[in-house]
C-alpha cells in the first residue's frame, strides 16, 4: 500500500508541472518522489525536487548529445554522474588529493560527497593533463550554518593552477592562480541549493592565457556570458581539472555531474 500511494504522489507532483510534455528519450519520470514542491528547470513548472533532479540530469545529456542527432554541442572529454560508482569509495581515476571523499546515495541519484570535518581544503582531480584548452562543469551542493559558510570551487591546471570559487562569506566569485585572487565579482549564493559551476582555461591570440568562469543555481538557465574573467601572461603549468571544498560551516558538500570538455 505505501508503495502504491507513493506512486500515486509521484504521479500528482508530475502533473503539476508545466504542460509541456516530457521528450520520449527521457523515458519515464521517477515514481518514487519526495514530497516537496520546488521549481523545475527547463520551463517545466512546479514538482518534487527528485522530478527536478531528473530533469536537470536529462537536460544536461541533451546539452551533450542532442536528440535530434545533430552534432553534439560539446563532446565530452571527461564524464562522471557516479550513478555507476561503487558506494563508500572514491571512481577508479580519481585522485583524492586529501579528505574522506567517498560516493554516498543521495537524493536523486548518487553523489560524491566531502566530510564536514575536518575544516580543512580538500580536493580530487580526474580528466585529462593539458596546460590549456579545457572546461569544466561540475554541479555543488553546501550548506551553511549560523554565520559559517562552505567554500566550493572547480579548477584547472593543476593542484597549483586556476580555481573557480564560490565565497558565500564574501558574496562572491573569483578565480584564483594558486593562493591569490585574481578576480572577483558579486555572486548570491543560495544555502543547500546545488549550485553549477563552469570554468576553462585557453590561450588567445596575444600569447596570454584567458580564464573564464560563471556560476548559476542549476534549477536555472546557464547564463549566456561569463561572469568573471582574468588574463594572465604568465603561462601555466599543464594539469588535471579538480574539484575542491573547504566544509568551513561543518557540514557535508556533495559533487555531481562532472564534465570535461574542449574550451570554446
């Protein structure tokens, strides 16, 4: 009988949604869903946040591949969703450069999932070793508690490259090269909210090297333009693309849907 009512409150959340149909390829929406009522990317109107999750998962395979069977948008050089990981370790290729990360089953789907303590820096890089021409995407999930906020970033290069960071204490968004900032610009950040993170490195036509990074909550449309850019002379050294967290409010952060692929 639980199942059955569950069924029939996944139905119900699907149906408030937007009258747009589901495209076929998709398949089926979840049929066990949580009871909330959140908004759903894509134009979808109002569901569950499993239905959004689900949603945003599909969109994203779109984005790679679409449907149609045109030329994908951006191939993928690196993918991880870790729906195939084994739980309580860390995806063969991936290199924990500290922390307790590990795959954890989440709302939604499995994640990869960073500790809230100790408060220290943790990250894990994965994907291919170039000095330039990669972009990386990854979604982040943190939590703050009282005045204490996460640190969430992506980054290229290396251990001691560039990094697209989320600074909710600061309100803001920058790239780093090792330790120092090297940009910044305002960024509202939304506690326990996944948030998406894209960034890559290339080299321009002056012999200079250009990062570029934008962050958006992943139940809304990508922004058109980079929000937050640095040039630099300087040429960088060759690396992996990462993922980092600082769990500075004690609790954990979840990553998910990581994607490496040529910069634009």
């Amino acid at each position: 009988m639980k199942h059955v009512l569950l069924a029939l409150l996944a139905g119900a959340l699907v149906a408030a949604a937007a009258d747009r149909a589901f495209p076929a390829h998709w398949g089926n929406p979840p049929q066990i869903q949580t009871r909330d009522l959140v908004d759903l990317p894509g134009g979808y109107g109002r569901g569950s946040s499993t239905l959004r999750n689900w949603i945003k998962a599909n969109l994203d395979k779109d984005q790679l591949a679409p449907a149609s069977g045109a030329q994908p948008v951006a191939k993928a050089i690196y993918a991880q969703d870790f729906e195939k990981a084994e739980l309580d370790k860390v995806p063969d290729g991936m290199l924990v450069l500290d922390g307790g990360f590990a795959v954890k089953q989440a709302e939604g789907g499995k994640v990869l999932e960073l500790p809230g303590d100790p408060l220290e820096t943790f990250g894990v890089l994965f994907g291919p070793t170039e000095k330039d021409g990669l972009c990386v995407q990854a979604r982040l999930l943190g939590t703050g508690k009282g005045r204490r906020f996460p640190v969430l970033a992506v980054g290229l290069n290396g251990v001691g490259g560039y990094k697209l960071q989320v600074s909710p204490a600061k309100k803001a968004l920058e790239i780093y090269r090792g330790e120092e900032a090297k940009a910044t610009v305002p960024f509202d950040w939304k506690s326990g909210a996944w948030v998406t993170l894209k960034f890559q490195v290339r080299k321009a036509k002056d012999g200079t090297w250009q990062a570029e990074g934008k962050a958006w909550a992943t139940s809304s449309p990508e922004p058109e333009v980079w929000q937050v850019t640095f040039i630099d002379a300087a040429e960088p050294a060759a690396g992996r693309p990462s993922i980092w967290g600082l769990p500075f409010s004690g609790t954990p952060i979840q990553f998910d849907d990581l994607v490496v692929t040529a910069a634009k």
